[in-house]
C-alpha cells in the first residue's frame, strides 16, 4: 500500500516520539495515509531500535509499530536543528511528542513557539501525568500508568495480587487517545480557525477505560476486590475448564443463562430457587463454576464452543498467540496480522489495523524505516535542501 490515497493523504504529521504510546499513535495515522515524518536523534534514534526481539540484528519491536512511516533524523539540540524544524512546522499540520512535560519548551520548541510559526498547528503532548497538575513532572511508564490509574488494583486474583495487564495497555491507550485527539483538533480547525494544543495523560487514559470500577465502588462505599476472570456483576460470565484447554461463557442476559441450561442439559437450574436471578447467581457463582466445569470435563474446547455457539450463548476458546496467528477470522479475514518484508528482518508479521476504513482503504504502507533512511527525500522534498547542504548538515552532525 505504498500509494497515499488514505483518508489521512492530506496531513503531514512531525513526529518526535519514541518507545510506545507515541509511536503507536502515528503508527495508526500512518496507515491511515498521513505522511508522518519521525524525526530521530542522529546516530541513536528511537530508544526501541535497541529493544528485542531481535532478528538479523533488527529490532522487530521498533519494526511493529513505525511502518508506514519515513525516518530522518535531526538534532533539535543544536542551533541550525532548532531552524530547520521551525520551518518544517510551518509546513506540517501537526506535531506529536511524548517527551515529560517541560522538555519542549527547554528547547525553545513548545507549544507557544510553535503556534506562533504556524497558528493552524495541532500540537499532541502525550506523557504520564500529563502537562499540568500536581504529578506532572513525575516520569511515565505503562506500569505506572497501569498501577496509578487503578487497572492493576482490580485485575487478577483475590489471592495473587494486584496484576498489570500482560500488554502494555497503559501506552495503548494513551496512543489511541493520542489519535483520537488529534483529529479532533483537526476538525476543530474548521470551527475555530485555529490549532490547539492536545494534552495527553497515560494514567486518565487507564482511569478512563476503567468503565463500571467507580461506580461499583460508588454505590457501596467497599473498594471492588480482584475477581479473576469473572465478570463483577453477573453469572455464568467467566472462564471455565474443557479436557483440553479453557474456554469462556458470557451468559450476559436471563435469556442467555437459559438458553446454556438448556443446551447444557441442566434444565433444572433454570427453577431452581438458588439460581433465579442473576444477582443470585452471583452470589453463588463458586458452586456455579463447579457444576458448569464438571459438566465440560467432558468436552474439548473446540466441540464445547461450538456446542454452546449454536444455541446462540456467547462463548469463546482462550487463545494463544499461536492460535490467534492461525485463526481464520481474525488473522486472515480481518488483517490482524499483515504479512510484510523487511530488508532487514526478512518476513515478519506486524500488527494490522483494528480501525477498517472501508472507502478509504487503511494499512501498512511499507517497513519500519532505517534511521535516517528519508533524509534526502524529505528534505530536498520538503524542505528544498540541495545535496550539498544535505553533506554539510551531516558533517556538522545536524542530521
């Protein structure tokens, strides 16, 4: 998908992030075709570049998440950086950066600087704590996110602890914001005939998927205790033992619960006066879980999802990543895992797009660059740089 005719054609994005949150959030207005320019430290680069897996030397971490874009490199450290980057800001419609709050302005490089070069610029800060209140100058990572955010105190077991996710879902969602944000604010260019500033927190990203969590601690005054792979507010909605492997059952309605007795051959439960409700169920769910895992000791994953599928009760194998790289739906019909070449890595999959725009088809455009690898481009392109000011910029150690 090299051609850029994605919904996103006409932006040009400067991109100054690294690690995660930030790149994923260019990641995915890349393949929706903007042409997202990641301007790296000279000789260093994004720090993921040196984060495993490795293959052929390659970070195939940095590989995921920066396809679709071009790669140059700058030192906005130095003088004639700072320039170069002022004009290239006058040509772009946004920026994007997840430095700790303050960094920017240090080198003269904020928001007000900027908005001043170019009034229509979409400026996108995504950090820990965000640009303003009482913790934001403290350091961000996903696990602070996670555990400040309160994922952690209600994720896992009563008896192991409070569990981080095993994603990185505190950077995930703060690079989802990161988009959404920013085509907002694009939009808002329209209705306030300006640019803004989108200020970006990882933990209010956790503290916002948070859902029923508050509410639930709201309404009873108790603090919501870790409930495994249950769901907190209805029964059978859990995970549950096959003879070969875990699967889940989502009885998410009276309806739903009836329609598994049925198929389960438990007719009986359905009148029984301990199960009635679904608050009551609740209450008993660890009895519940005992009848449905001996009645599925029986069964394998396969033939048990499909058994209980057919009476039209949500239910689901627990997959795997191998499982999950095989799947025919999600892997092949939905492009979850898009084949790709790298020149250096050779064949790899990277994680597609969850966002399918069907008019203005979204993907991977091509690999993670190399570090610097667009600088001619880019620059002679962009900015009008002849060869000979490309060799003294380098020499100087600019770019």
């Amino acid at each position: 998908m090299e051609g850029n005719t994605g919904a996103l054609s006409n932006l040009t994005i400067l991109d100054l992030t690294r690690v995660l949150a930030g790149p994923y959030c260019t990641m995915i207005l890349a393949d929706m075709g903007a042409d997202v320019i990641k301007i790296e430290i000279p000789e260093k680069g994004d720090d993921t570049r040196r984060y495993g897996p490795f293959k052929n030397g390659e970070s195939m971490y940095y590989a995921n998440v920066n396809r679709s874009k071009k790669s140059i490199t700058l030192n906005l450290k130095s003088e004639e950086g700072k320039k170069i980057f002022l004009e290239m800001v006058k040509k772009a419609d946004a920026v994007v950066e997840n430095y700790r709050p303050g960094v920017m302005d240090k080198l003269g490089l904020g928001y007000d600087v900027l908005s001043k070069v170019n009034d229509q610029l979409v400026y996108v800060a995504i950090s820990g704590f965000g640009s303003y209140g009482p913790y934001s100058d403290r350091p961000g990572y996903d696990i602070i996110a996670q555990a400040m955010g309160g994922l952690m105190a209600y994720t896992g077991w009563p008896e192991t602890g409070p569990t981080r996710s095993g994603n990185a879902m505190g950077d995930v969602l703060g690079g989802l914001n990161g988009a959404i944000g920013l085509l907002a604010a694009v939009n808002g260019r329209r209705v306030t005939g300006r640019g803004q500033r989108v200020d970006i927190s990882l933990v209010d990203g956790v503290t916002a998927a948070l859902e029923n969590g508050v509410v639930r601690y709201e309404s009873t005054g108790t603090v919501p205790e870790r409930t495994g792979n249950r769901y907190s507010t209805l029964y059978p909605y859990d995970s549950f033992e096959a003879s070969d492997g875990q699967f889940v059952l989502g009885c998410g309605n009276q309806k739903l619960w009836e329609n598994f007795a049925r198929v389960a051959g438990m007719e009986e439960l359905i009148t029984d006066e301990r199960y009635l409700t679904g608050s009551m169920r609740l209450e008993r769910f660890e009895e519940l879980r005992d009848i449905i895992n001996n009645w599925a000791k029986d069964y394998k994953v396969k033939d048990i999802v499909e058994l209980i599928l057919n009476a039209g009760v949500p239910a689901a194998p627990i997959y795997d990543m191998e499982q999950l790289l095989n799947d025919e739906h999600i892997a092949v019909a939905r492009e979850m895992f898009v084949p790709l070449r790298h020149p250096v890595i050779g064949d790899m999959h990277v994680i597609g797009d969850a966002i399918k725009l069907m008019g203005t088809k979204n993907g991977v455009r091509w690999p993670a660059p190399a570090l610097g690898q667009y600088n001619s481009e880019v620059y002679k392109d962009l900015m009008g740089f002849d060869s000979e000011k490309l060799d003294k910029l380098k020499e100087n150690g600019i770019i």
